[in-house]
C-alpha cells in the first residue's frame, strides 16, 4: 500500500476532524496538487523542505510563470491552502517550522457584486415560466434562489423536508452550517405549483429521493443543470451578458439593503460568517445614492 502523502494526511484531516463540506475538500485538493507538482519540479521532497523563499517565488510562479498564470484572487485561495497545510504540518510535528507564517497573499482588488434591476429580475424569472414540468420546476428554482439569497449548490442540495412550513426553509452552507430564511410568497406560490403539478411527474421517472429539485430522470438535480436553466432563462429574457453564477444572490443582498435591511441582518440570510463580508454589498448601495444624488441635485455638479 502507498503512505499517505502529507497533502493526503492533511486532507483527511480536513474533511473528518473539522467536517468540511465535499466541494471545500476538492478545492483543496486541487489547489495543493499545484503546490505539490511544483515542490517536485523544483527537486524538493515536500513542503518540509520548503523555505520561506521557495514559497516566495512559488508566489511568482503562479502570477507570472505559470501557464496560465492564475488571477489575483486564485492565488490568495491557493496561498490560504498552502499555508493550511504547513500550518497543519507543524502542529503536528512532521514539519519543525512553519515557514509560511509571514506568507502574504496579494492584495486583491475591490470588486463590487454584480446586480441587476428588479425590473431585471422579473423579466428572468417570466422567462422561465411555463407549464411543462421543466418550466415549473426552472421558475420555483429562480423564485427560491431571489427569495432567500441561496447558493446554486445550496439550493440543488435541498430535500423537500427542508420546507420547514409555508413561511421558512433550511439552508445548509458552507461547511454544513445550518440557517433559516423566510421564503417570500412569490417563492411559495411557485414551489407549491411545482410540488404538485411537476416533481410527483419527474420522480415517476426516477429512483425514490428526497431531494426538492429533480432533473428530468427523476434524480437529484446538478448544479450544472441548474445553472443550465439559468441561462436558458437569461438568454429568452435578453440577459445572458449581465447574469453570472452569482447573479440572484448579489441581487438578493443588494435590493434588500436598498430596501433598508440592517447588513447584520443581510448577513444571517447570506450565511456569512464575517459581517465585513456582507459590508461589500453597502460599497453598491452608496455609489447607487451617489449616482442618484449627482443626477438629482441642483448644485452637485
């Protein structure tokens, strides 16, 4: 039998002592198996042999020499890994220094969410509508992804036990972090079409499961078809260039501050951990006022 290598140990670890979900375990692995080849390319057996300047030009590698080079925000999550791991390694004796104490990740550059208009929202939204039970099934997701500021994954990964009541359903983030948030009525109305006139439809094609969201074999819906509906939606509405993955839960955030929802509260739905997180969402808000101001203003220009 192979030894584990130490990226494995690691990994492990990861995923059974601190219970991280399987997608955050993946990212890991791929983002350490960039820092591993490298090691190897460079002749080194491990991160144990690792200085801080090896790590210092392995920063270099991956902005400049790299093909292709990774963005400034790849680079931060392949650092945040690496360190994890040396971290990791010291605490547990294998290595005696942990040499990417003082590492740095780049400064990355504030970007805003992207968000579109209600009016925008909407018009996606209708365009999904329909009576096939594909259609039904594509609107309640849209509603339910508006409604509550989900995931992608989030939301695929739902089980219809996890419409708690009429008013409220369960998330389950990152890291298996639970919360509840309260569906808004446009939500329930296409949830409760889809329940009973499409899913019974599409579980009759498949294996009994508990999942919400089917896929037309009657099993559990992908994040990739979801986000296939998405943009199926986004093209007929005329909004293919302006919808990203991201899209209903930046405008979620966003029209919900412009509302005047306290960012804690915006937090808590989002299930962020850090309220600075959210606190981005505010930086749109404010150049949205200013805009207004500029253009309203008698004496603002």
């Amino acid at each position: 039998m192979t030894p584990a290598t130490p990226v494995d140990v690691y990994l492990r670890h990861l995923a059974v002592e601190r219970g991280l979900a399987r997608n955050t375990i993946t990212s890991y692995r791929r983002d350490l198996a960039i820092y591993a080849e490298w090691l190897l390319a460079r002749g080194l057996d491990g991160p144990g042999a690792a200085t801080e300047q090896d790590l210092a030009d392995f920063v270099r590698f991956l902005g400049s020499e790299r093909v292709p080079p990774l963005a400034t925000s790849s680079i931060a999550r392949v650092l945040s890994a690496v360190r994890g791991l040396h971290r990791f390694l010291t605490e547990e004796g294998t290595i005696p220094t942990d040499v990417s104490r003082d590492l740095r990740p780049p400064k990355l550059p504030m970007r805003l969410p992207k968000a579109i208009p209600i009016e925008d929202v909407e018009a996606l939204i209708a365009a999904a509508g329909g009576e096939e039970v594909a259609e039904l099934r594509d609107t309640a997701l849209l509603e339910l992804l508006y409604a509550t500021g989900a995931r992608v994954s989030e939301a695929v990964s739902l089980n219809v036990d996890d419409l708690v009541d009429d008013e409220v359903i369960r998330l389950f983030g990152k890291g298996g972090k639970q919360r509840i948030v309260p569906l808004g009525s446009y939500a329930r109305r296409a949830v409760d079409a889809y329940l009973v006139r499409a899913r019974p439809l599409l579980s009759m094609r498949g294996t009994s499961t508990p999942a919400l969201f089917l896929g037309l074999r009657g099993r559990r819906m992908s994040r990739q078809s979801a986000w296939s509906s998405i943009h199926r939606a986004a093209e007929r509405a005329g909004l293919a260039a302006s919808v990203s993955p991201h899209t209903l839960r930046h405008s979620f955030a966003t029209h919900l501050l412009e509302g005047g929802a306290d960012v804690r509260v915006v937090q808590e739905l989002l299930g962020h951990s850090s309220v600075a997180t959210t606190q981005i969402y505010t930086l749109v808000t404010a150049d949205t006022l200013r805009e207004m101001y500029t253009a309203a203003h008698p004496r603002a220009r």
